[in-house]
C-alpha cells in the first residue's frame, strides 16, 4: 500500500462506500440502478425488473448467541433481505446464503438455523436456490443476497419523493431497540449472577421485534391491491432519522415529521421511560425495526387513511425549508442520522 | 438444541447441505433449477435465463493476507463468481459485493482490494449494483454475488453428460495447489528468518495461478462462436477429480480420464518433482484453478481438435464401468474426491 494511512472510521460506512465506488460506471445496458438504493434494477428484458440485494450479518457486531436462538437468527438474515425487496414494491422469489461456521457448532445447531430459514422461505414464499458453505476460524457469518421481482411501471426509488407527499411508516417504531436494551441488560445481570431469572415478563413484544422482526409484504400486497405506487420507500433499518434523511437527500427534497404521530407501542414507551430513555429518540434513531418508510400523493390519502397499521407522521417539502422534526411542543429540532456501527 | 450433538466433521461440506437443505422445496415456477449446479437458474419470462451464484472467502480460510495482496484478493474474489456464469455457458453481467472490515484496515487498503474488484469488473465486463460494508470483529470476509444470463437452449448443467462424450480441460491443472505450496514454504522460511528473500524465481507463473486466477470466459466466447454447447460442464474448484465424480454422480455415467493426456506446465511439474510431491496428483486433487470441466459430443471434436487450450483427458461411459483414472502404466485406478478443508 502506499505510505499515507487514513482510518475507516474518518469516513464511516456511506463515506467509504462513496470513495470506493466512484471509480466504478455502468457498462450493460442491463444494470438499471446500481449502488444507492434498497436493491439493485436489473432489466432482462422481460416485462419485470429483476431486484437483487445482500445483506452480511456477523456474531459479535450484528447478533450475538447469548441470546439469539439460532432459530430466530436465521428467520431474521431472510427478513430483513426480503425487506429490501419490499422496499422496492417488489415481490421477493428467490434467496442464497452463504454460511460460515466454526467447529463449535453442531449439525444440530445448524439444522436449528435452517427450520428458521425455513419458517422464512415459506412465510415469504422465497425459494432458497443456492449458496456456499464453509468453515469459519471464529464466528458464524451469514451473508445473504435475495432476489425478486417487480413491473417496470411500479418500483419505488428513494429519489423520487416530491413536495407535498405524506410521509408514511407502516406500524411502530424504536420496539426493536428496545428489545436490544432488555436482553443486554439481561445478560449483563447474568454473567453477574448466573442464578437470576431473566426477567423479561411483559417484554415478549420488544422482544419478538428484536429478535424476529417481520418483512412488510403484507403492506406491500395491500398497496398493491389498492393501486397505490409509493413515490418512494426505504426500510427502515438504521432510523426513521437516519432513513428519512437518505429519500431527503437523495430526492433533493426537505420533510417536516411531527413527534406527536410517530407510532410508538406502549410496551417500547414504557421501557424506555423505565430505562430512563426518551421514547420519541428510541423512535427516531432506535433501527432494526423493519418497517416501511414510504411517501404517498395527496389523492392516495383517501384510499390508506383508516389503514390501522399505516401511520401519517409528516409531509414532504422543498429542501430549502430543512429536515425537521416538529416537536410536541412546537418547535423545530433539524433530524440527526444516528452514527453508525462504527470501525 | 435438543440433547444430540452430531459434530460437523462427521458430514463434511456435502453431507450438511443435504442434510439441511432436505426440508426446502422450490415454490416458484420461475425457479428453475435451485441448489446443486455452479449458479441457480431463474426464468424471468425473458429470452434468456438469469443465474445466480454466491461465494464467500474468510481471510484464514480462503486466504492468508501475508502473501495475498489486497488487490489479488479483490481480483480474485470476482473472478472465482465469474468463473461459476462460465461453468453455466453462461454470461456474467453484474456482481453485489459484501465486505466486513476490522479497523486494521485502513482506508487506502480498502481501496486496493477495490481496484483488484475494478480490475476484474472491467476484465470480465460485469457492473458492481450493490453490496453490504460492515464492521468485523477479527478477519476479512468478502461475498459476492453474481448475476448473468444465458440463451435458453444454451445451457450446460452438471448432470447432463451422456456416454461417449469427451471429456475437455481447458488449461492446465494443479498449478494454483504448487503456487500454494511455494507460498507456504516462504512464509515458513521468512518466519524461521526474517531477513532472507524469499525464493519466487522461476515460480511466476504458479504464483499467478493461486494469486490472481482467470475465469475462463475466452472458452465461453469462442465456445459460443464454435456453436458448442457443453453436454456438461463445471468449473474446477476443488480438483479435478472431485470436481469429476460431481458430473458423473450428478449425470449418472461413469469416466475414464488418462493420467497421459492431463495437463500439466512445466513450472508445475518441476515444482512438484522439487517438493517430492506426484505430479499427476496435484493435477487430480490441487483444486483452485478455476479452469473449465466440461463434456462435449464426438461430432463436436472436429471443431475443437486444434485448439491450443483445450485439452482432451477421457471419456464418459456408462456408470457402471466405473469412474477410473487410467494411469500411465495401463491400470485403472478409481477417482478419489479430495477431501474438503475440514470444519
């Protein structure tokens, strides 16, 4: 290498990816949409656009077995692949995975991971169509890319929010970190005291979040039986906060939310009062929850608004006026992309 | 888990991704051909198929980053993807790529093993759509996923070779397992002595072989220019032997390859004949040249015949005649799978 060292964590993820891709163009016809979205548009000249994404999860930064069951670890790698695939309106058909494992794991345990891939493919209809497996000199990594399809009139980008869309997220939001908080808090009260009861009664919802979050097709089904094409979508894996500001940037627009619409669960309100946290904040910035961050045309209102599980929390506007967050109190507070996991 | 502990060992790669695939059946008309092959199939009511195929490299496992430059690696990583489209008789078009990263790395590493990846993308003509970058507690692990197309009627599985074709190399074989072994040695070398010079001279072309493989794609071309579709084909990843018994247990037919016509460079040769090691058995079981095995029909031999880079090591019969290397001396000796790194 040459002789001048800069450290990954002066960029962070998007800034890195952003050096390291520049140098890359487009040269088949074929690749529709490369790097900036949930998924990449690949058009084989059939009626439909091919989506394709990949996500790597890793023991120790995105899971950790102490209290995941494998079970719910492998539902999980699927889930949140198949969400991409919503993210773009598409239907998810096809998953490979690529595993690696150390000697620590037994056939059992493996086959454990699979009845959870398993529960996935068929909850999401995907067929597992390949993949690699290979050993692993120390964690479990699962790396798994998903591919689905959808009509080349109905695909939903991040760039194309417009002023005056309803910003809409379907169901509620910060459960999934909470559920985080519960089960570190757990774990740090039993390598304590090995003999303590965990403690998560009246917890299992937060926890079922965080451990087996659910990929929205049944939003995306519904919309799709309503006619309503998104002006555009993202999953929520980051934060609202951080989420919202990549359709902000990327649509060249601004987005006023109101902390008094953001749907939070009373189960995740309670915790994070009982923690000493701010329930608008785990909303906000919390991630992992899954859910879809989607913009609407004025005119769709009508079709969606007594929708129990979709939720109205903003409007779209131009750049100039900022990316705010209108708090209960009425003053404006500029959204923060949460930091993320850092190098 | 339940009580039973069955140890990975006890199954090997092949006999886990049967026990644990057993339970998955394909639900999607679209999904024509699912784990088993080089790349899945999937028709997208296009003219073409779509493929797909993922592979995984763990720094320790895969690779030793004390001899294998970043931008090798990078080069590498995409051409052994590519090289599974070929074994397809297919052509590759785009490639996600997945990267956890510890902050060893710095930002100016992270960009060498990108120019290998650029390198190869131009090389091989294929776009980078998409990824995943994340942290990693210990060592370097990279997936890709590639994706490529191939005409309908112009498709080569693995279990389709009949009885009287002929079985073609193209390249030679064993040269990636010596350049290995040469690495090896080295590292030891330089480990015992830290001041000494490494001994590369006259190992150029071995070093290259394990460095910075070839996906064979100039076959495919001229392959398709010929009018040839393969009755079979695979790429050889795991030895020659190995990467055999697949096509012949897979198409139910039996093989006699002769031990006189495999292809072996000179550089190779030597070297094994250096390290006390039979050459004919590195050529067998060395794996990683990522060169193509495939089957061809007696009436296509006429087109083939002159080619200076495809080799003719055997023929296919009925199983069951066997599946023997016939060796110099005349005496048939049953193929051996080499045995997989071992969990």
């Amino acid at each position: 290498m040459s002789g001048t060292r800069t450290e990954l964590s002066t960029l962070g993820e998007f800034g890195l990816i952003d050096r390291i891709t520049r140098n890359f163009s487009i040269h088949n016809p074929e690749s529709v949409k490369g790097i900036g979205d949930d998924a990449a548009v690949i058009d084989t000249n059939a009626d439909t656009y091919t989506l394709i994404s990949t996500d790597m999860l890793l023991e120790g930064i995105h899971f950790d077995l102490s209290y995941m069951p494998l079970q719910h670890l492998g539902y999980k790698a699927v889930a949140v692949n198949v969400s991409d695939i919503a993210a773009m309106y598409g239907i998810p058909k096809q998953i490979t995975i690529s595993l690696a494992l150390s000697n620590r794991f037994s056939v059992e345990s493996v086959e454990g991971l699979y009845e959870g891939i398993l529960a996935a493919c068929e909850e999401y209809n995907v067929d597992l169509v390949g993949g690699d497996t290979t050993a692993s000199r120390s964690g479990l990594v699962i790396s798994v890319s998903v591919l689905g399809i959808t009509e080349k009139n109905k695909i939903a980008y991040r760039n194309t929010a417009q002023p005056n869309d309803i910003v809409c997220v379907s169901g509620d939001l910060g459960g999934a970190y909470m559920g985080l908080q519960i089960l570190e808090r757990e774990k740090q009260a039993f390598l304590q005291s090995p003999d303590m009861q965990p403690e998560l009664e009246g917890k299992e919802y937060i926890l079922q979040r965080q451990l087996r979050p659910i990929a929205r097709m049944d939003i995306i089904h519904e919309l799709r039986e309503l006619n309503i094409v998104p002006t555009s979508m993202i999953d929520i894996s980051d934060g609202l906060a951080s989420d919202m500001l990549h359709i902000c940037r990327q649509s060249g627009v601004g987005v006023a939310l109101f902390e008094e619409h953001l749907p939070i669960d009373a189960q995740t309100y309670d915790t994070a009062v009982e923690m000493h946290l701010d329930p608008s904040t785990c909303a906000l910035n919390g991630g992992e929850d899954y859910e879809l961050l989607f913009t609407i045309r004025q005119e769709d209102f009508e079709k969606v608004k007594n929708h129990a599980d979709i939720f109205f929390i903003g409007y779209i506007h131009e750049a100039a006026k900022g990316t705010d967050l209108v708090t209960k109190a009425g003053s404006r507070i500029p959204l923060q992309a949460q930091g993320w996991v850092h190098f």
